[in-house]
C-alpha cells in the first residue's frame, strides 16, 4: 500500500511538472520569445531549487526507513573486519562532504545565477592554480585511500598466524563443503580426477596421503571465537566467491587456483543473538559472484563458538576417510543376495547326503 502511495505521488509529481513545462511553451508563444524565454527560465531555476530541497529531504527519508536493516548496526564480527569499516566510514565521510557541497552548489548556482539582462558571466581562459586545486587535492585523498586499501588487503592476504585454525572450503553449483585437519593438523592433498560424489569422495581427496586419513569433512563451518582462522578457498566448476558479509570479507574462488583469507572471529554466534537482539541470528557464507541459475540458494551456515564446544563437536564426527573405507568393507545387500542363491546348491546336496 505504501509502495503503490509513493509510486502515485512521483507520476502525479512528473504530470505536474510536464504541464508546467507545457505551459511555459505555450505561454511563450502567446508572450514573445523573449519575454517567454525569461519566464521559462524563472521556472526552471525554481524547479532546480525545489529539486534540491525534495532531493535531500528524500535522503535524510530514505535513511530514516532503511539505516537499521543495514550492517551499519552490527559491528564487525572480525579483527580485520574493523578496520575494513573504519576504512569505509573514512571514504563515505570525504566522499559525501564532496558530494554535498558540489550538489548543493550545483542547484544553487542554478537558481541564483539564472539569466539576467544586467549580469555578466566573468570570463577566464586558464589558472593553473584552480587545476593545480581540483587535481592534487583529490588525487591526495585517492591515494591515502587506496594506500589503506592495500594496507588491510595485504593484512587479510598475508601468512596467518602459526597458531591460526584451518580450514578449506570448496565451493561448487550450488553449495559450499568444508574440509578441516584432523590431529596432524595437515589437509591431505587432492586430485580433481578423483573427484566422485557417489562414492564418497565429493572433494577429490587422495586417499593413498596419509594426511589425508584424519580429515573431517561437513556442510557446515565451525570457527573457534577469538582463535584466528585460515581460510584455503577452492571452486569445482565455475569462479565463485565467499562472501562472509558480517565479518566484512570476501574472496573469489577459483577453478584450479587456491585462494586464502585469514580473520579472527570477536563474537560467538550466542553473543551476536544478544548483539543483534535477533534470536535466529546466523553467521552466512554467501556467493557474491553470479555462478548460474541457482546462484541465489548458495548460502552456507558458520556457527562461532567457544574452543570446548568446538572440540565437542569435531570429535563426534568420523573421518571422511573411515567412512568410506569402511562403506567399501560392508557387504551389500546385492552380494549377500547372491552369495546366499551360491550357497544355496550346495547346502540342498548336503542335506541329501
């Protein structure tokens, strides 16, 4: 119903305004041009000015409605995190005041400056000092963001810390599956020939690495809060990206290149619960690059924790290894079947004799 109310409000605004300039045609018409000229000119000043206040009244509006459903109110839920806000803020600050003052002088130019028979544009055909201004002054700024773009990049990018958790998370159409070290705290290596969902091996996981034989494999990632974590970054089939939009990070994952990021987690998904006031609060993994026709169900579950509920967990799962191992040793249904119709002939002569 509002939707709709706003929408009526902005046609019947734009009838307005084509009336207006239609009749400011016509007004011309039946004035003179000149005289016509000056009336028209009057009212597009005026329309600029109203622009200006209407423009800036629906801003401050549009605020007010959607600022709380924003990240804005949450706070990072990571070190890097952090900084990556505070970055941010830093460019909406110096990128607004531009902004503003440019609009806002802009439109009003428009209107103070409209034609005036007894007024003359001042002419000038060069200053180097107003373009020495206008390219240095922005071209400061530019660089000190920039600088502290790659600073933070370079921070999220470089070696983890020697005690930092790991884990590998693979993405493919269209899902996430995560892979963490068992007590050698080593991945085992992989090979994309060996990749074979039906048979449990889903990541392609050599099976003949030692290494390989401890490792944990689940749909969902768990992280040890205040514990910084490694992230290895895979893709199976086309570029996907990792978005981990409350701890304000993001990688691609690429086909055949391993990517990584590393964080330290600052809340448990409990605290952020309490935080947010949201009791079905979640940490998402989500795809922030369009990875085909079911990109938008590509979303995958994080759960922060304490380090004694972490290692609850973990413990109660089996190696991937062990499961299909032993899936391997257990006897089908089929063969018990047949074993039994083989068995079967020589049990009937036995018991003739």
């Amino acid at each position: 119903m509002t939707l709709t109310l706003i929408v009526t409000i902005m046609a019947l605004a734009f009838v307005v305004i084509f009336q207006i300039a239609k009749a400011s045609e016509y007004v011309m018409v039946l004035k003179g041009e000149e005289k016509g000229f000056q009336q028209s000119n009057r009212i597009n000043a005026f329309l600029f000015l109203s622009f200006l206040v209407l423009g800036l009244v629906a801003a401050w509006w549009c605020n007010e409605l959607f600022y709380h459903k924003t990240l804005f109110t949450q706070p990072a839920a990571s070190d890097h995190g952090e900084k990556i806000d505070k970055m941010m803020w830093l460019t909406l600050a110096v990128t607004g005041l531009v902004f503003f003052i440019t609009q806002i002088l802009l439109f009003w130019f428009a209107y103070k400056y409209q034609y005036s028979e007894k007024r003359r544009a001042y002419f000038f055909a060069h200053s180097n000092k107003l373009e020495l201004i206008w390219t240095v002054v922005p071209a400061i700024f530019l660089t000190i963001l920039v600088g502290m773009g790659l600073y933070y990049w370079f921070g999220i990018t470089g070696p983890a810390p020697k005690d930092a958790q790991l884990v590998e998370i693979t993405g493919k159409q269209f899902n996430w599956m995560m892979r963490y070290p068992g007590k050698d705290g080593v991945l085992g290596r992989k090979n994309y020939r060996l990749t074979d969902a039906s048979n449990g091996n889903a990541l392609g996981v050599d099976w003949e690495d030692g290494s390989s034989h401890d490792d944990i494999e689940s749909t969902e990632m768990h992280l040890v809060v205040g514990n910084p974590v490694q992230l290895v970054i895979n893709a199976q089939d086309v570029i996907h990206d990792v978005g981990l939009v409350h701890f304000r990070m993001k990688m691609d994952a690429v086909p055949g290149i391993p990517t990584t990021m590393w964080f330290t987690p600052k809340y448990t998904t409990a605290q952020m619960k309490e935080i947010t006031g949201n009791k079905d609060f979640v940490y998402e993994i989500s795809c922030d690059q369009i990875c085909g026709s079911g990109h938008y169900s590509m979303r995958g579950i994080i759960i922060v924790e304490t380090q004694a509920e972490y290692d609850q967990w973990i413990s109660g799962i089996k190696p991937q290894y062990r499961t299909v191992m032993e899936s391997k040793a257990a006897p089908t249904a089929d063969s018990l079947q047949n074993a039994s119709a083989a068995l079967q002939p020589m049990a009937q002569d036995l018991a003739k004799k």
